[in-house]
C-alpha cells in the first residue's frame, strides 16, 4: 500500500533526478511527468463572469494536460488589511466558485498561499537577489501604487502604500518558482510578474544550482471585460458585475439594466463597438455566425437593445447553469471544499519542502548539516 504522500508524489511524477537508461541522468529541473502550471487568484470576494472568460475558463481546460496548482494568494491582500474577515470569507467564496466552474480538485491542487509557509521564507530569500530598481521599474506595480495614493475616484481613498504591497511581486515570484512551475496562465496585466519570475530563475540558476525552469506566461484569449455599466473594468466595488453566483432571475435584471451604448432608437443602427452587450456576446456566445449577422443588421437596418439583452441573457444563464448544479451539490456539503483546499495545499507543501531543501542546499544554509568549524578562514564569492 502506498502512503498519502507517496500516493501524492506518484500523481505530481516530478521526475527529479530522474535516471533514463544508463548513466542518463536529466537535467535537475527536467520533468519526466506533465509540466507543471501555477496560477492565482486574490481572494477579494465573488468571482465574475470577467474572471471565467479572462481566467478560468483556460484553467479548466489546462488542468487535463498539466499538473495544475491553483493558488488563493491571502498574502497579497494586504490592500484588506482592516478587515481579516473579509479574506478569510473570500477564501473559501474562491474556492466554491472554483469548484462550481469546473476546477478539479482531482486533477489539480487547490492551495491556500498562508497555508504554505514556505512562500514566505522563499520570497525572503528571493528578495536578497531582486534589485529594487526591477521592482519600480514594474508598470503594474508602479500603476497599482499610484492607484492607492492618488485614486482617481471618490470609492477608494487615499492610503499609503504598505511594505507588504512592496514586495507583494517577490512574493508572486516565489509562487511561480516553488512549485517549480513551467507554465503561468495569467491576464496581460500580469506580464511584467512573470517576466521578474523569469530573470529571477536565470540568475539564480546561473549563480547558484539550475533549480528553476524558467516559467512561461500563457496570455488567455479573452481580454478584459468591461463592467455593465460600460466602466472599463468590472470590479466589484464598482457593483457592475455579472457573478458566477448569480440566480437566473439575477442575470436577466442586471443585463437588461445594462449600459448598451448612446441612446439609440430600436431601428437606428448603431456602433457596435460602442455596445459593451456586443463585447458579451463575442466572449460568451458559441453562435459566432450568429453574432457576426447581429452586428452587420445593427450597423445597417439596427437592432432593438432588447433583443441584443435577450440573446445575451439566454447566453449567459447557459453558461452559468451547469456552475449552478455544482455549487448547489458543494452547499449542501461544504466539508467538500475544505477537503479540496486541504489536499491541494498538503500536495503543494510536499514539492514546497521539496524546492526548499534545494534552495537552501544551493545557497550552502543547511548550517547543521553542513557544519563547519569557525576557524575555517571565511570565503567571499
Ligand atoms: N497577482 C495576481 C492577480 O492579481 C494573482 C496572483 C498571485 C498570481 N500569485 C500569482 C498570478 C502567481 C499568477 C501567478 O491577478
């Protein structure tokens, strides 16, 4: 019989020091299994039908092919820091719609970031070899920042910027790097994280052992959807999304109090890129032929909003109701999506522990082990 961890060991197959044939030995980082993905999510409430078609959507289909881990980063919401209860919800708000849009847990791990105290102690170390000059040369740091202390509108107020939102990209460096990730599925706005992730791994690997694969991003196909209030961005502090969670009943009244572009007369044709419902229905609606004859008939004879609205509200509900057989199935049993997290996380803390003894053998720290008596005269590299 095999034990939980080895059981665990067996599924994730990292190959490592992996013997093929005779005196074949691989590279240390090669994989002899499936490549592996790392990808995260804040934990800052209800996931939004902008997550499902820029995230999760992808993930759900990645977690056939790789060995997935999908992280809840409660580290990196340092901008919620006055109220605790509020995360410790989200986490588990996350993991529900996860679960309720088709991540496996499976196929892949479901880790809380907290949870794997060894994030913590790899960004430490990290941070000893990231120039600051990286880190304020990160437009998305730089705009996220800029965002606290001069909010452009009257919801957020100005703060000042914490430490922990300081080195909140170091710490998603050592995501990437601990599980060893070869493959990082993330938004546009993430590319400059992983473009830190992969200098890091160069340096470290070239200057100390090759640990690190170098991780790849890999940008999904929908970009960023806007709000229904023709917002650029949804968010929910701005109250214009459209969540997993949400009833049927739900969906139809938020799309029919949908922004649909100026004011128009149902027989006047209009912009379609004007018309957020159009930029809906080419993320959500399969019937692309469909949707290509509705624009050409609103930019020439025009269209009435409310047919645009049905159609999408028909697209949207059956998108949304296989999550809600799901999530009802995981209400009725929330033991269910503890489980998940807690396996999830106990698979990411083997490879964790893994990497960590690595990293610390590399960087010669195993002082214990590796015991050296003081007069041994001191080496600077
Ligand atoms: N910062 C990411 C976001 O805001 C979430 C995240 C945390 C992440 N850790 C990660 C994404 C590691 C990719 C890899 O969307």
């Amino acid at each position: 019989m095999m034990s939980d961890i080895e059981r665990l060991l067996d599924r994730r197959n990292d190959g490592t020091a992996a013997t093929i044939g005779p005196g074949v030995v691989t590279s240390p980082y090669a994989t002899v299994g499936k490549k592996r993905v790392l990808t995260g999510i804040r934990p800052t409430g209800p996931l939004h039908i902008g997550h499902y078609a820029g995230a999760l959507e992808n993930w759900v289909r990645l977690q056939d092919q790789y060995d997935c881990y999908f992280l809840i980063a409660d580290y990196q919401v340092a901008d919620y820091a006055d109220d605790l209860p509020f995360v410790r919800n989200a986490v588990w708000e996350v993991a529900l719609d996860w679960l309720a849009a088709g991540l496996d847990p499976e196929r892949g791990s479901f880790v809380v970031e907290s949870l794997v105290p060894e994030h913590a102690e790899l960004t430490t170390w990290l941070a000893w070899f990231m120039p600051v000059g990286m880190l304020e040369r990160n437009p998305t740091l730089k705009a996220e920042m800029d965002a606290i202390e001069n909010p452009d509108d009257a919801m957020t107020k100005g703060k000042s910027v914490p430490v922990a939102f300081y080195i909140y990209p170091v710490m998603q460096v050592a995501n990437i790097l601990l599980p060893r990730a070869h493959l990082v599925p993330v938004g546009e706005d993430q590319l400059p994280h992983i473009e830190l992730a992969r200098e890091t791994a160069r340096r470290f690997n070239r200057d100390f052992e090759p640990i690190f694969p170098e991780p790849e991003a890999l940008v999904g196909r929908a970009p960023r959807l806007v709000g229904i209030d023709g917002h650029a961005k949804m968010s929910k502090s701005r109250r214009n999304t459209i969540d997993l969670s949400d009833s049927v009943e739900a969906v139809a009244k938020k799309v029919r109090g949908m922004y649909a572009g100026p004011p128009r007369k149902a027989n006047e044709p209009g912009k379609v890129q004007a018309n957020p419902v159009f930029a809906y229905l080419d993320a959500f609606d399969h019937d692309v032929a469909n949707v290509r004859a509705l624009k050409e008939r609103y930019e020439g004879s025009g269209v009435s909003n409310k047919e645009l609205k049905d159609r999408l509200t028909a697209v949207l509900n059956e998108l949304l109701e296989p999550m809600r057989d799901r999530r009802a199935k995981y209400e009725q049993n929330m033991s269910l999506v503890r489980e998940a997290v807690e396996h999830g996380t106990q698979c990411a803390r083997v490879i964790a522990a893994e990497t960590m003894e690595r990293v610390r053998d590399a960087l010669d720290l195993d002082y214990l082990r590796k015991f050296r008596c003081r007069t041994e005269p001191a080496r600077r590299r």
